[in-house]
C-alpha cells in the first residue's frame, strides 16, 4: 500500500459507524484513480435498493438514483450479480452482463443516457440478507488494467468497512428482506397475465435481463430458433412489435406492483 494512503485508510477507520463513512471511502478511491462518481446501493433480496450513498448532482442524481430505484434496478448486472450469482470482490459491469446486455432494452431505454464510460462495482455481501455495491463511474474513458489492479488491491479495506459499517442494515426485517413477496416475481408475472404461457414468461424474462436467443435457449433446453418464436408469439400475443415496447411493458408491471396493497402482496 503507499503510504500516502495511510491518512485516507484512518480516516475510514475512525469513521466506522458515523455518516462520513461513504465520503471516506470515496475520498480513498479517488486517491488511487480518477473516476467521476461514487453510488452505493443496498441490495435487499429483491426489494427496492437501498440509496446508501451518492455524490451525484442533482440533474443526475434523477437519472441515476431516483429512476433507477423506479424499477431499473431489476435488469442493472450489479444488482443481478447480488442475488448471489457473482463472487465477492471488484468487476467492471462488462464482466458480469448478459451477453446482449449493450444491445438490450434495460440498456437502450435506461443505461445508455447515464453516458457513463465505463462502470466498475466492490460487491460485498454483508449478511444473507444484505448485499452492497459501491459503484465507480467514469464518463469519458474505460479504467485501465493497471488502475483496476490498483483497485482490487484495496478490496480488503472496503470488504471490511462496508461489511462493519452495514452489519445491521436490513437485519430482523422480515416484511424488507421478503418484500412478502418479491418484487421482480410480481412484475414479471403481471406481463401479459393470462395471455402469456409460464414458458412465454420466462423467455420475457430472460430477453428482458439482455440475454441472446442463443443464451436463452442454452438456460431452457430448448433450440435458438424455438426462442425466437416463443418471442414472435409474445409479441403477438402483447399487441407489441419491439423489445422497446417490451420494456415499457415490464416498467409499467413494476408500478402497478408497487401500488398494491400489502395485503395482496
């Protein structure tokens, strides 16, 4: 480590437990390379995240975090890569993503006006019922090899402080952790409800996350080809003729859901 990241590493320390945590740890990371924003998201199950942490403006803040949190975050491959499917440590959002992510619609519709470079993400697990993702943005070039050594070097500070900070976050919670009934199954489920066969669901759902015909046919058992008519069909069935109109289909599911009474949760 330089030991002119020793004040920063103190700094984190001392701040353990206290508000200034998240600014710290920022602070510490821009010490090693330069990058334009820091966002730190709770992951809950599948719940709505929790907006730990941001330094955005408030024009981007919007985008970033308020719209985000409006039902986004179901298809973003950090919060998919929290359910449990990715290792612990740093990854650049490339390393995690479906296959068709950049040519998806959570792509198209949402990620692509965030103009963003390039995304890197600590992914922490902090109890079985909490992971977080400190998120470093960079809007007008890739981080490079080195600077992502550099990084993961440091990954054993943020683990720890993270993982001390949040320990309690989202813990005995049962109506936060479970949502009663998890929000991404409830969007899913209200697209084309009692239109759509359980396969035809589960294809939107893939497509949807930007996996490939190819990709989707690998996961169901099923050929390529036979992808490609279940989403004829889905189109069809939707009155709806593009992925884009699919997207706008799952964003409206996600309100409707999140009107509901609990009691029919």
């Amino acid at each position: 480590m330089k030991l002119e990241w020793g004040a920063d590493v103190a700094q984190i320390i001392n701040s353990i437990g206290k508000p200034t945590l998240p600014q710290n740890i920022s602070k510490l990371l821009r010490n090693i390379v330069e990058f334009d924003h820091t966002v730190i998201f709770g992951y809950v199950g599948t719940s709505r995240p929790l907006a730990l942490f941001n330094d955005f403006p408030d024009d981007r803040r919007r985008l970033h975090v308020d719209e985000y949190l409006e039902g986004p975050y179901l298809l973003d491959p950090f919060f998919l890569a929290s359910t449990g499917s990715v290792a612990p440590g740093l990854w650049r959002m490339s390393e995690i993503a479906p296959d068709r992510f950049y040519q998806g619609e959570y792509f198209r519709n949402y990620y692509a006006q965030t103009g963003l470079a390039e995304e890197v993400g600590y992914l922490i697990d902090v109890h079985e019922n909490l992971s977080i993702v400190v998120s470093l943005m960079r809007r007008t070039r890739r981080f490079s090899k080195a600077e992502i050594k550099a990084l993961r070097g440091v990954w054993p500070i943020i683990e720890a402080a993270c993982r001390r900070n949040w320990h309690t976050t989202a813990q005995g919670d049962d109506r936060t952790v479970l949502g009663l009934e998890k929000s991404v199954e409830r969007a899913f489920l209200s697209i084309g409800q009692g239109v759509l066969t359980p396969r035809e669901r589960e294809v939107v759902e893939h497509t949807l996350r930007g996996n490939s015909a190819d990709a989707i046919g690998k996961m169901l058992g099923i050929a390529s080809g036979t992808v490609r008519i279940h989403r004829k069909n889905i189109y069809s069935k939707l009155r709806i003729s593009s992925q884009g109109e699919l997207f706008s289909e799952f964003l409206s599911a996600i309100t409707q859901s999140q009107l509901l009474p609990d009691a029919k949760r």
